[in-house]
C-alpha cells in the first residue's frame, strides 16, 4: 500500500521514502548534505545533516519521539509545532513503512551534542533509545536491510537510484547529494547552482536552441512555491516534466494544466501585440506552443493532495491558477526583455501550427478509418473473434514470412495479426504529418482503434496486450527499437496503461535424436542453452535462430505465442527522462551523440548477431 509493490519498482521507494526525510530538512531550510551509501551487505544508508529526529519522550504516547517516528504510521518530523512548511514524504508514514519492510534497521540521531541509538527487527525495536557517544553537529543517520521475506529480489540497482537522486538535486538547488556504492566502488557528487535551469539545459544537451537563455521564475503565490524552467529546441518533440513537493507528477495535475494554459495565452497575446499574429489570423493552440519545448515545473505546495497512493497527479486545484499566474506575469517580462528570443520562439510555434494543419488532414484519413467495421481494417491485419479488450492481442510481427508463420500458429480466438513490411518510420526525426503518410504507421494506428494526436482516447483501444514479434538478430532489434520509439513519443499512454510488451522469440535449438527418440530444448538465453547440453549430453546439436520463419506454425505457438509457455518483457518507463535521452541519442539526427553512445556501451552488448 505505502510503496506500491513487493517489485524492484516497491524495493527502490524504500530508498526514496527515507531519502524524502532528508530533503523535507533541505526544504525547511535545515539540511545541506545528504550521502546515500549502498553497502556491500545489501543495506542501504541515508546521513543528513539536519535538525536530527527528536529523541526527548513524547508527553501522550510515554516512548521517545524517534522510537514514535520509526514504529508509528501516522507519526513522523511533521507533528507537533515543529513540523515543515512543505514536505515531499507522506507525513510520517513513510520511514515507518521502510522499517516494517526491513529485515533490520538502525538508525543514529545527532542531537544536543549526543549520539543516540535504537535498532529494530522487521519493525520491532530490540531495546529503548539510547545514548552512545558524543557529537560536534546534528543529522540523521538511517541503515535498513530490505526483508527478503517481502522482497524476492533485495539488490539494489545503481543507476536507478542514481537517476532519482540527480533529479532531486536539481529539485533542490544548491543542495549536495552523494551516492557512494560500495558493491561498485563508485562514488558520485550532485549539486547544482542553477536547479532546475540546469535540469533544463542538461536535457537539451546537444540539441540546437531557440531561445539561448532558458526562461526561469520563482514565484510564491498564496502560499505557493511555483518554480518554472524553460527552453525550445529546434526538434518536434515536447517535453515537460512536473514535480510536486519534489515528487514527480507523472499523470499531471493542476500545476501541469495551469502551465499549458498560460503558455498558450501568453505567446499568442505577444504574438499579437508583436504584429507576428495579424488580426485575421488564427491563434496558436496548444500543441503548436509545446512543439520543441523543454520544460520543468516545481510547486511547493503546503498541503498536496496527490491522487492515487504512488502520487502519480497532483489535485489541488488553487494550484493551477497559482501557477498560471506565475507563469504570465513571469514570462510576459521574459519576451519583453528578450524580444529577439520571442520572436524565435512564435516562428517556431507558426512553423508548428502549418504542420498541424497538415497533420490534421492525414490524421482525419486516418481516424475516419479507424471508425470503419472491421472488413475495412488493414487488409493484412488477421484479426482474432473476441470483441473483449481486456482479451484481445495483437502482434507485431517483423515480414510477411513470419507473419504467415504467426496467422497458422496463433489462438484465432483471442491473437490478432499484422506483419510489417521491412522497417516502419523514425518517427523521432519527422512530425505527425509525415508519420501519417507511412503505410505500415497508418495501418498499425487504424488496426489499435484508438485513433491518434489529439484524437486518441485509451478507452477505445481494440486490445490490451500490444506485443511487438521481431527477430532475434540485428534487424529485428532495430525494428522493435522503431516501434519502441513510435510508441514512446506517440502513444505513451499504451506503456502507462501497460499494454505494450515484446515476445522472446528462442535465440537456440538444442537437440538430440530422430523420429520417437528425439528430444529437443528450446532456449532464451547463453545459460539455457549450456543447461540443456548437458543435460542431453555427447551428441547435442545446437542451432542459433536468427528469424521466426525458421520455425513452423507449431513451434512458434509454443515457444512465443502460447500464454502457458511464452515469455512476454512488458514495456515500463520508470525514469522518463532518462529514457527520453535515450531515445534522443540513439534515434535523433545527430550522429556524434549516438556513437558516443555505443562507444560507451559495446562491452555490455549481449547475442548480437549480424
């Protein structure tokens, strides 16, 4: 409940919820370091050096405020007088839940020149608080080890932890975050002077700008904090990130749609009072403002209401005109000032807008499809009887020759079809009109049912498991990449939803034998394959698959298509910034980014087959 899940995903919010302690004393104004220590043991440490967790013992509840803060739900720093202005965690639930969920936890409180000390086992303190040294400063020292009865995998993974800590120190300006691994003897340093302005220049790293000097403002309205950052790039993309109380706000919310808002009046009004936009023209919308935009929102919310336990939106709504006021008084002085900057910025937006219109065209052809019968679906889309969703399927199958292969093996009753020809667009170097003139993109669109842009609503998508089938060699890894990224910037919805998985197609055979005596292994990996060799012993064939016309009907059923046997990735994005870099580099135009790129990762390329 107070993590998610018993997942890696539930594992790494451990680390996050006594991390968020930590920052709430930054955010007070109370804490300038905080060191995050993977120890080669399994446990996690987090040191602060703020106020330290009060040890005096509380009036009503007769046991020490630390020994309430760790073993209480709705206890925590945040009660009493003492509490913070605005906080990140959940209100004292947080560290007690990592406590529970823990094997052990220790924890160390540097306070009125004394260290004091309790440990706990699955939640249950071994013995009272007590005082075991001397101190020159104050902090918060928290060590937990995971419980491996709740948690099937109790490691920890460095580079997610180190993405979710940049970000908060870009969060948090001139605060300075380490994270020091002992496993990999790795340690690294975050800080950063200009927060979020940095944050915005790191994401546009590499692209051309259009706007050199990224707009800021800081802003309280009402109680408030409202913390804006942005910057256009020349590309076609739009991205935005919001955060709540340091919490990022996947879904939106208020703050989100009260930025949108003010963006699109304000550069329409400059555009106007400029002469850019005549009086017979019509305005700019929305997706013409954001096309290209590089943005970061921060709100500092004195009581956020978040919906949904993982905070995935924010629902205070005085939020929203906090924000739009914030933003209209702080970037109409913005283009006034910098007149050359607007003017690049509402060419950029026009170039946009004819797009759009363009678009629009193509995208209506496609919608008006999409709304047909079935008979008019893509000719080549073998699709399955079940009108049921929620059971329906859809492969994405790589050529015609496997995809006959699929059509023969497949449950017609639940697995639809479609083969593509060759490799679909890059949609990361082009806009929605010229996506909407590929075939294969078109057909893909109509055949999901949900239409597309502005037009796509989730809730009349025809299947709810989208799986992509590619073959196991270079080929079919870069059309399953295409795919990835034509979901990822158009449709990113199906991978929240978590509709969008890859098939694991065999990459060996391993045999032995003929006719009634034969015996035979079909393996996803180096391991397997080893595995069945030996267990078939002296005289063991293996055969290397490199397509899924290599196999027949039979065969791929049941060793990809089969919900009994088959093995399905479900696709997730947990760092959408990360990701999105990732995609930039790989399928953007430059070139010097992507070789680095592969440079930096040949060495941890695994079955590559060419």
């Amino acid at each position: 409940m107070y993590i998610g899940s018993t997942s890696t995903t539930g594992l790494h919010h451990l680390v996050y919820e006594v991390v968020d302690n930590a920052v709430d004393e930054a955010l007070a104004g109370h804490a300038h370091r905080i060191v995050v220590t993977l120890h080669a043991d399994g446990s996690c440490e987090v040191d602060d050096d703020g106020r330290g967790i009060p040890v005096d013992i509380h009036k009503k509840e007769k046991i020490s405020a630390l020994e309430l803060v760790m073993t209480r739900l709705n206890a925590g720093g945040k009660f009493g007088g003492g509490g913070y202005k605005v906080s990140s965690g959940l209100h004292g639930v947080g560290v007690s839940a990592v406590n529970f969920l823990s094997e052990k936890l220790e924890v160390w409180v540097h306070l009125g020149g004394r260290i004091h000390h309790q440990a706990y086992e699955r939640g249950v303190p071994k013995a009272a608080v007590k005082a075991i040294g001397k101190t020159d400063h104050t902090g918060t020292v928290v060590r937990f080890w995971p419980d491996p009865q709740i948690f099937p995998d109790t490691k920890f993974d460095h580079e997610t932890i180190r993405h979710r800590l940049r970000e908060m120190a870009y969060l948090n300006k001139r605060l300075e975050i380490v994270l020091a691994d002992e496993n990999l003897g790795v340690t690294s340093t975050f800080y950063f002077e200009g927060g979020i302005v940095s944050f915005v220049r790191a994401l546009n790293r590499g692209k051309i700008v259009v706007n050199a000097t990224p707009f800021y403002v800081d802003r309280e309205v009402e109680g408030t904090q409202a913390e804006i950052a942005l910057q256009y790039n020349d590309t076609f993309v739009e991205n935005v990130f919001a955060f709540a109380n340091t919490i990022h706000t996947i879904e939106g919310g208020s703050h989100l749609t009260g930025f949108r808002a003010a963006l699109t009046n304000v550069l329409n009004r400059y555009a106007r009072k400029a002469g850019i936009l005549k009086e017979q023209d019509p305005n700019l919308t929305g997706e013409d403002v954001r096309e290209g935009l590089t943005a970061v929102i921060s709100v500092k919310v004195l009581e956020p209401q978040f919906e949904g336990q993982t905070k995935g939106k924010l629902g205070n709504a005085e939020v929203q005109g906090h924000v739009s006021l914030a933003l209209t008084e702080g970037l109409t002085q913005y283009l006034d000032e910098n007149p050359s900057e607007g003017r690049r910025v509402i060419e950029k937006s026009l170039t946009a807008a004819r797009a759009r219109e363009a678009a629009r065209k193509a995208r209506d052809l496609v919608q008006r499809k999409s709304l047909l019968e079935s008979s008019m679906l893509p000719g080549k889309l073998a699709d399955c009887s079940e009108r049921d969703p929620a059971l329906c399927e859809l492969y994405i199958v790589e050529g015609d020759s496997a995809g006959g292969t699929a059509k023969g093996g497949r449950d017609r009753r639940t697995q639809a079809i479609l083969p593509l020809r060759g490799k679909i667009l890059n949609v990361e170097k082009a806009r929605l009109d010229k996506v909407l003139t590929s075939d294969e993109i078109r057909n893909l669109i109509t055949a999901m049912g949900a239409g597309v842009g502005d037009n796509f609503n989730i809730e009349k998508i025809r299947y709810h498991r989208i799986v992509t089938m590619t073959d196991a060699d270079v080929d079919g890894s870069h059309i399953r990449t295409l795919l990835l990224t034509f979901f990822f910037r158009y449709f990113p919805q199906v991978i929240e939803k978590g509709y969008l998985y890859m098939a694991q197609p065999p990459l060996f055979k391993v045999s032995k034998g003929t006719g009634k005596n034969a015996k035979e292994f079909w393996c996803h990996s180096e391991a397997e394959r080893d595995k069945a060799m030996r267990e078939l012993g002296k005289g063991a064939e293996v055969t290397r698959m490199k397509g899924l016309g290599e196999m027949n009907a039979d065969e791929l059923w049941a060793t990809t298509m089969n919900p009994a046997s088959r093995v399905l990735l479900k696709v997730t994005v947990d760092d959408v910034a990360a990701v999105n870099d990732t995609f930039e580099k790989l399928m953007g135009p430059d070139v010097e980014p992507r070789k680095k790129f592969i440079q930096a990762h040949a060495k941890s390329v695994r079955n590559l087959d060419i």
